[in-house]
C-alpha cells in the first residue's frame, strides 16, 4: 500500500459521545457508552462526524498561526506562491523562536 499524509483545517468541540448521538438525533447503541469523552468535528465541506478525545488529540492539533503546523497546508498547495508564502511564514517562526532562544 501506498502512505499518505492528511493536512485539513477543521472545526472542532469537545462533546461525549451520547451528546452527538443526542445532537444527530441517533438512538445510542447498547454497546456504545454515552459518557466516552471526544470532539463533534466540522469539516471545510460540511461533513460532521465524531472521534473519540484520544483520537482526536492525536491526529489534530489547535490551530495557531504564529506556529509551524499552521504552515503545512499552505505548503502542499498546487499555487506556487502559496507554498512561498508558507516558507517565509516558516522562516519568520524559526527566525523568532531562535531569537527567544538567544536572549
């Protein structure tokens, strides 16, 4: 199989799971535990979906302009002057943080 690397921008709350299947208007299945802690998520094209919280927390990470992951999906843009922009946006967060470092 081939690997791939996902880079997707979403909204996200922490929610239990019996709460998203109240919010979904879902009966909660017998082997499911209402109280199991995650995040209701909602993607750039609508999609709503639920992960459990060590999932979630996993694989996302708050967004934060001022920090390199911020950077990562301007890189995988096919617009060249989109994934420059990303670089120098790099270069400004690894020249500051360095410059903490220094002080």
């Amino acid at each position: 199989m081939k690997q791939y690397i996902g880079i997707k921008v979403v909204a996200a709350r922490p929610m239990t799971r019996g709460d998203y299947n109240i919010f979904r208007g879902w009966q909660i299945p017998a082997d499911e535990d209402p109280a199991d802690e995650g995040y209701v998520m909602k993607h750039e094209n609508g999609h709503v979906q639920w992960l459990p919280k060590d999932m979630f927390e996993s694989d996302y990470k708050e967004y934060d302009e001022s920090t390199l992951p911020a950077t990562a999906i301007g890189m995988v843009s096919s617009d060249y002057k989109e994934c420059f922009q990303a670089e120098y946006k790099q270069l400004r967060i690894r020249y500051e943080k360095l410059k903490r470092m220094r002080q």
